[in-house]
C-alpha cells in the first residue's frame, strides 16, 4: 500500500516542467490534456515515491493564489546539500535553508512555482533509519506490511 498525493496546479503542465528541472522529479506515463490543450492529469516519480498532479480547471486557485498552506510534502533525497542547489538554480523559494534536526536529517524546505510546500531531507543517522525506534508502533500480529507477512 502507498498514499500517492495528488496536487492541483493552475497550470500542471508547468508543473511538470519546473518540478523536474527543481526538484528532480520525472515524468512517468502519459500526459493528459483536454480539448484546450492545457493538461489535466499527469504523474511523476521521485526514486520509487508517485506523484499525480492535475489541472481542475480556470477558476482554481493554489495555494500562493488564496495567500495559505494547505499541506506540506516530506520527501527523503540522498544529498541534500546537492538538492538544494539545484532548487535555488531553478528559482525555488526557500522557505527553510538547510538545517540539522532533533531527529537525526539535515532538511531545508522551498516553494515550488504555485506555492505548495515542499520538505525535503537527508537521513544523517548511521543506520539510514531516522528514528525508528522513537516511532515504533505496536503492529497486529500476522498484519501485512509491503505485501509480506510480518511475524511478532
């Protein structure tokens, strides 16, 4: 099982386009526009991680539009400092310059072109876990965790 966000652009084709160039997402699958040619539905990737992202039409407004935040994206990258290079190249706002967390990530957070919130993090602990064990919750016994029995 997965939670894919799905988020709402005024111009989702834009979208795609300045995602992939700030923040290293990739187009996967086809891209679909209606009859005016703008496009309405497309989904992208980020390592293994989907995201679908879409246009509901002219009187949408996003979140820089209506002046708030309506949700934040938390996405593990493999270097952060690298990341955030080329999120200021492509004229990202940053709204958090990279930091070391309580938790054990070094993160720094930006604004993609219609304000949506973006986090985005490096694991710092030894174990790649960030963590885990302050985390954990109890697990049924036999629940089914990625498509696997989990033993207790």
């Amino acid at each position: 099982m997965a939670i894919t966000p799905y988020l709402l652009y005024q111009d989702a084709g834009a979208a795609v386009e300045w995602l992939a160039k700030a923040f290293g997402l990739r187009k996967t699958g086809d891209v679909f526009k209606g009859k005016d040619g703008r496009v309405n539905h497309a989904s992208m990737t980020y390592g293994k991680a989907v995201l679908m992202l879409g246009s509901p039409g002219a009187d949408f407004k996003g979140p820089r539009a209506i002046g708030h935040v309506t949700q934040n994206l938390y996405v593990d990258v493999g270097n952060v400092e690298e990341h955030y290079a080329c999120a200021v190249e492509a004229g990202a706002k940053i709204i958090e310059e990279p930091n070391d967390t309580f938790y054990g990530a070094r993160r720094y957070g930006a604004e993609d072109l219609e304000g949506h919130r973006w986090y985005f993090a490096q694991d710092l602990t030894a174990t790649g876990k960030r963590a885990k064990k302050r985390r954990k919750v109890p697990r049924k016994r036999n629940a089914k965790v990625r498509g696997r029995k989990r033993s207790t």
